[in-house]
C-alpha cells in the first residue's frame, strides 16, 4: 500500500473538475482496504471511495483527507440451481464484466451495459438503465463496515434499494466499504424490452434479438446520446444524468399539471403507486428554458443529451455548482420542483455530500462475519 500526496482528481473523473487529495491510496485488496482505513483513521482523516469517478463533482480545493481508490479485481462464477452467480471485486470496471456475463449467455445485466465506473459503484446508487436496476441482480454485496472493522455479506434485501438509491446513499452513507458484489443471473432469462428506444431499434427485426445484439442495441443508443465514455466526444465529459426524476405525491403533482397547462404544456408522467407520480427531469429543464447545448462559458448542457451537465474545457467545480443552482432555481420557480442531484459532492463543506471521518474502529485483522 503507497500513500501518496496531493494527488490531482479530476482526471480521475469522468466530469473532470475539482482539486487535489490531500492524501491518495489505490488499493487492490481487502487486507490493502483495511490498512488503508486504519492509516486514516489513526490520524483522524476523512476517507472518501472512489470507483470509476463517474458520478462524483470534486469541489476546487479538493479532499482534505484520504482518497481511497477502490481497486480489487477479480471475478469467481459458479451455479446456483436455475442461476449462475457472479462474484465480481468492486474495482473491476462494469462494462467489461457486464460483456463477460452477456458472453456466458446471461440476461441479467445486458440492459446496463456501457454504463461507466465500477462494480462497487453499482449498488451505491442501485443503478440502472432502460428498464433494468442492478437491484434486480444483486444477492449479496460484500462490505467493509467502518464502525466495527468487520466484513459483512449483506443480502439484497438489507440494502434497502429504490430508485437510485440504497441504504449506501441514505441512511448509512459513508459506513460501508464494497469491497465485492455477488450477482445472480437467471440461466435462460431474456430481457423485456419496454424502452421506446430499444423498440424502436427493433422495430423492423421479424426474430427476437439475440443478447448480443442487444448489448449492441444499447451501447448504439448510448452512443448516441454520449452516455458512453469516449476521449474524443466532448458531450461525455459528464456524470450522465445530473438529476433524478422527481416522484411526487399527488398535491405536489397536482400543482405541476395546473402550472404546466397555463403554459399550454402536458407534463409526461408515469404513476409509481400510491398516487405519486414520476415526472422526467430532462422534460422540467427543456421546459425551463434549458435546451441541450446551453451553455455560460465551459459549462453547459449536452448537445445529445438533456439531462447532462458537461464540463465544455476548462470548468470548474464552482461553475458546475452555480449552473446546477440556476437550474434547480429556475425548474423550481416556474414548476415549483426542486430537482436533485444524482452525483455525490465531494470536499463541499454545504452541498450534497460528502465524506464521514474515517471512525475509529478496533478491527480484528481477517474477522469476517455472514449474515
Ligand atoms: C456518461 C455517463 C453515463 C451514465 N449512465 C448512467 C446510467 O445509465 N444509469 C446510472 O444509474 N448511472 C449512470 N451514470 C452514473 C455512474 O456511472 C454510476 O452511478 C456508476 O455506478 C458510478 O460508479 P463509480 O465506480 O464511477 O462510482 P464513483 O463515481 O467513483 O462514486 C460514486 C459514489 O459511489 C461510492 N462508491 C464507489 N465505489 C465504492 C465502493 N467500492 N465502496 C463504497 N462506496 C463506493 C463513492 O464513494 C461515491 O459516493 C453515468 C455516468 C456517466 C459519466
């Protein structure tokens, strides 16, 4: 394990903004995550985790503490009755796994192909696309707890997942470092296709795409819209979507629809139970005035996308976070919803956040315990 100092952020994310870890540690095993938190902790450091650095805005100043990349690779696959299970280190990337599953003849994880970062990203936000979740495939996600020091296998349920999020976002931000994630993937699975989109793509095949096609299909349509990484397309610099759709209760939906028909406008909607409704945010920011390719100075929003911020060159996280604002204000005042951000803000003493101190645990060395 090699600490190391001052080590710059924002090439390590896929938006590109922010400043210097105070301290910075790459680690590709569970024993190099444990010395890592125990160096932190010792000296009484905030640690943050980070994976791909696809869904995170670094502040200017940077991480006052240590920076902890999550690297454990490794995939083991066995069966599992009608499944095969997938136990997958939380560094590796998620695309190329994502391929190893679809090459193995699994559904599961085909919807969620091309999407950037880790494995151990996957459950922080329960990420998904195109219908799918992550949760759907998750059996058990492997952490390390900082409050005790002890690895836990905790099962899908106790994760507590809904619409991007988990219990890793919310009420136990902070606590958990994954260090693995098991998957399991039905045998024979085919996914259902509902998204326009992909309907679309296959609107004009008489068979039923095969699961390479598919992963095909899904990485042409996120290309299209840069929801892909790539160096020469500028419109990727991005943390994918920047808010989530709001799901409103039925008061706060009701006064959406009479604001929205006053301007002659028929906000889509998708019912979600109970009587809330969700409401895509890319519709509330073309609506405001936002359209893709907006932009002050090396900020703006995506040319293929509505929802993506995009660091133009040069931005910073100070403009990432005034842009935001405008657009939180602005959808606000005219539909009177506050959108929220989907990234984590990090080295932000006010907005989002952020990094717990790193607590002071005393580990036994190697415990590990299944629940
Ligand atoms: C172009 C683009 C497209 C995207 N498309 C989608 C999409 O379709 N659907 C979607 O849901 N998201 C999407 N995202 C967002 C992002 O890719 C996902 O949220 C991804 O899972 C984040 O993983 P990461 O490894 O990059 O996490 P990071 O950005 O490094 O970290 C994000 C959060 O997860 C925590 N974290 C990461 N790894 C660990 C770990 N091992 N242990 C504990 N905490 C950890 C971090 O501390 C932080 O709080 C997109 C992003 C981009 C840039």
């Amino acid at each position: 394990m090699q600490i190391q100092k001052n080590v710059p952020l924002a090439p390590l994310t896929t938006l590109g903004v922010g400043g210097n870890a105070r301290y910075f540690v790459e680690v590709r095993t569970e024993a190099e995550t444990r010395e890592a938190l125990c160096w932190a902790s010792e000296r009484e450091l905030p640690l943050f985790v980070l994976g791909g650095g696809s869904n995170v805005v670094i502040a200017d100043r940077g991480f006052p503490g240590l920076i902890l990349k999550m690297s454990i690779g490794g995939v083991e696959c066995g069966p599992e009755n009608e499944n095969r299970l997938f136990w997958a280190g939380a560094g590796n990337s998620w695309d190329p796994f994502v391929s190893q599953t679809v090459a193995e003849g699994m559904a599961g994880l085909v919807l969620l192909s091309g999407i950037p970062g880790t494995v151990g990203g996957t459950p922080i936000q329960n990420v998904g696309a195109y219908g799918a979740e992550v949760a759907a495939a998750i059996r058990t996600v492997r952490v390390l707890d900082r409050r005790d020091g002890r690895v836990v296998e905790l099962p899908a349920a106790a994760c507590s997942f809904g619409y991007r999020r988990s219990i890793f976002n919310t009420e136990e931000r902070g606590r958990y470092l994954v260090l693995a994630v098991c998957y399991s993937l039905p045998k024979e699975a085919s996914p259902e296709l509902r998204y326009p989109d992909l309907l679309a793509f296959f609107s004009k095949k008489d068979t039923p795409p095969s699961l390479q096609e598919i992963r095909e299909a899904v990485l042409q349509i996120r290309r299209s819209k840069a929801m892909i990484i790539a160096a020469d397309e500028e419109d990727s610099r991005s943390v994918g979507s920047f808010f989530k759709n709001p799901i409103l209760e039925s008061a706060a939906f009701a006064e959406l629809w009479s604001r929205a028909e006053k301007r002659g406008l028929t906000p889509p909607s998708y019912p979600t139970g109970g009587g809330k409704h969700k409401i895509p945010a890319a519709w509330l920011v073309e609506n405001t005035g936002f359209p893709k390719g907006f932009h002050r100075a090396s900020v703006g929003i995506s040319r293929r996308h509505a929802l993506a911020i995009v660091n133009r060159g040069g931005a910073t996280a100070a403009e990432v976070v005034a842009f935001m604002g405008e657009i939180q204000d602005a959808v606000e005042a005219l539909f009177a919803v506050r959108l929220q951000p989907e990234p984590v803000f990090v080295g932000f003493e006010s907005c989002g956040t952020l990094a717990l101190p790193a607590e002071r645990w005393i580990g036994k060395q190697n415990e590990s315990t299944l629940s």
